[in-house]
C-alpha cells in the first residue's frame, strides 16, 4: 500500500482507507470487541486541532461492531490538576475511553480513572485515518517499539547531532529485571498510533543542541503564550542535564530565557532541568498544512516521525514544560547509527525488516514520509 499515492482515491477507497484506520485502533489498539461502551472525548473543533469528522468516523465504525458509543466535549483545562469530575464518571462506566482532545496529552503520565483501556490518539483529521499514519498495523509498531525497547533495557550510551550543530550525548544503566516490564510503556494510556519509545533521561546529557524557529509548550499545563517564535539558530549548552545558557542572536536569547522565565516563575520549578528526550519512531507520519501556522499543532504530531527529536525540559518531570525540536537527528546507540538524518536505519536491519516481512503488503514501511510541512 503506497503513503503517496499518485492520484486522488475514488470516494469507495477513501472510505475502505479510513475503515482500515479506524478498525486498526479499534481492533488491534484497544482490542474492542460487540457490546462494550466506548466513551469519545472530544474538544470544541473551534479550536481547530481534531476535526470532529475523525471521532465521527470512529464512532461509526465502534457502533458498526456491535459496540455502544457515547461522545462527551470538554474545554482545554489548565493542567492534569483540573481535570473534569464529568470525564472522571464517564470513564468509569466505559470500557474503552478514547481522547480526541489534547486533555488526554495533559494526562498521559497520570493516574486514570476506570478499569477500561484509555487512548490518545494523533490522527487529527479525515486525511491522517485514511492514510498509512493510521493504517500501519498496530501490531507491527509495538513489535518495533519493543526492539528499541530492548535495545535500551541492556543500558545505551546515546548519541544526538543534527545538521544545525546540535551534539549532546549521554548514558543510561541497563535496567534490573525487576524493572524491565514496567518501562515497556511510561504512559498511563495507549498511544494511537504508536509514536516514540520510552523517553530516555536527560540527567547525564552533555552537550548543545540547536534550536531554531520556535519553541513550544509541552501541553501539560496551559501557557500564553504556547510558544516563542524567533529568528536564527540559538544554542542551549546543557552539562550534566542542566541548561547553562542559551548562546545565539541576542534578541533570540532574550526571548527564550524569557518564556523559560515566565513558565517557572507561573509554577515555581526549576527551569534548568533537561528531564528527558525522546525520538519519533512511526514511518509515515507526515503534516498536511504549513507547519509555521500553527506550531503547536504541527508538534503534537510531527513528534512521531523519525525526522524529529523531542527534548523535555524546565521541569522535574516528564513531561516538562517546555520542549525543544531537532529535525533530521542522527542518534546512535551504544555506537550504532539508528536514526540518520531523516532516515530511519533501524528499520533497515535485517532483523527488523524480518518482523515487518510477517505482515504482507507492509514491505515499504521503512521509508521514512518526509513531508512534515517544514
């Protein structure tokens, strides 16, 4: 199945691909089955992040499975501490809550209420259910995500460069046993798709990374602004997991430490952690619109793709509140390149490729979508 078809589908395949997108989350995601209740949590399409024809979709397709569906609107909170007692009913009665709502970023290293799966997903619009971004079986990513995952539990010396100069490295211990399962997945939900493995910590992190075009919130709390906009390529040195300084056009500077400023002074933390780092991992992500925009938007699914690194910091925790971008990382574990400026190579080892040989029409999934509307 082609991610850049060369001609517009017919009406019948557009919907047979946005069928395909929604029984992936569905069925294989959340493992759905006839007369369960699903609860779609959706915000205000005034907002202008998910377009509510994608909840639709989903929606239709559950109650064509035999399951009950219930759809509850929630406005954008200040952060997981205000976190509606409405939602928490309602997913206590269900059995499978799904977020077309960034409420469910905000709540993703939270406790969650209910017994059901809980889901976040990142299909923000008709065109991303019909596309392989939503097609890709399920299955086969968290196969993949598991080999990075195992390839991080046996301890990884890390590596990060980019094009712009960024150069940080670092290390993580191989993890005890005892603890291996557990950091399969840090999230208190599922991700739709899946987008990244575990964050590694940033606590040894040792270098500079290159910043340009902008830098954002990282959703947990609600910031305005939600992100700073400057000109240039700024430089923040980190030692130790800490940021030392910010070095670049002075007017740059000025406006980077002054949002880090402000988000520290609003909830008293240390602005200075770099808590941790993560890279995208889903082949086919892609943006449909320009990513200068509306950044924000642009972030919450550009992160997926192997294009793009995600630093977490000022903050304590994941995952923190500011976060910075690097596009076209090449990052090496333990010495291996796995991602390469904008490819990437781990799906090109022979033992990954013979995980994706198991799933038959998939044999393109290593290639890397490179349109990511910057």
């Amino acid at each position: 199945m082609s991610s850049s078809p060369t001609a517009a589908p017919s009406p019948d395949a557009l919907d047979a691909r946005v069928a395909l997108g929604c029984r992936n989350l569905l069925e294989q995601c959340m493992g759905l089955s006839a007369g369960e209740k699903v609860l779609l949590i959706c915000e205000d399409a005034a907002l202008d992040h998910f377009d509510p024809q994608v909840a639709e979709c989903v929606g239709a397709q559950a109650e064509g499975m035999g399951a009950q569906v219930f759809y509850l609107k929630t406005p954008r909170v200040k952060g997981p501490e205000d976190f509606p007692e409405v939602i928490t009913g309602a997913m206590e009665r269900a059995d499978h809550t799904v977020f077309f709502s960034r409420i469910g970023d905000q709540l993703r290293f939270d406790a969650l209420p209910g017994a059901g799966t809980k889901t976040m997903t990142y299909v923000l619009d008709r065109d991303a259910l019909a596309s392989d971004f939503a097609g890709l079986p399920h299955e086969l990513m968290l196969r993949l995500r598991q080999k990075l995952h195992e390839i991080m539990d046996g301890g990884v010396d890390w590596r990060v460069t980019c094009p712009l100069g960024t150069d940080v490295s670092g290390h993580e211990a191989a993890k005890p046993p005892s603890e291996e399962k557990s950091s399969k997945q840090d999230f208190s939900l599922r991700l739709f798709p899946v987008t990244i493995t575990r964050p590694l910590a940033g606590g040894s992190m040792n270098g500079r990374v290159a910043l340009s075009r902008w830098i954002t919130s990282t959703d947990t709390h609600l910031h305005d602004p939600d992100l700073v906009r400057f000109e240039g390529t700024v430089f923040a040195n980190v030692a130790e997991g800490r940021i030392t300084g910010f070095d670049g056009p002075p007017e740059a500077v000025r406006a980077i430490q002054g949002y880090y400023d402000m988000v520290s002074r609003d909830l008293n933390l240390d602005p200075a952690i770099v808590h941790s780092w993560h890279a995208g991992i889903h082949p086919k992500t892609y943006y449909n619109r320009p990513a200068a925009d509306h950044p924000s938007r642009w972030g919450s699914v550009a992160y997926a793709s192997p294009r793009h690194v995600h630093f977490h910091t000022c903050g304590d925790y994941a995952p923190g509140e500011i976060a910075w971008t690097v596009i076209d990382p090449t990052i090496t574990y333990n010495g291996e390149v796995l991602w390469d400026g904008g490819r990437f190579t781990f799906l090109e080892r022979p033992d990954v490729k013979a995980i994706i040989a198991d799933y038959p029409g998939w044999d393109k999934a290593y290639e890397v979508r490179q349109d990511l509307g910057i």
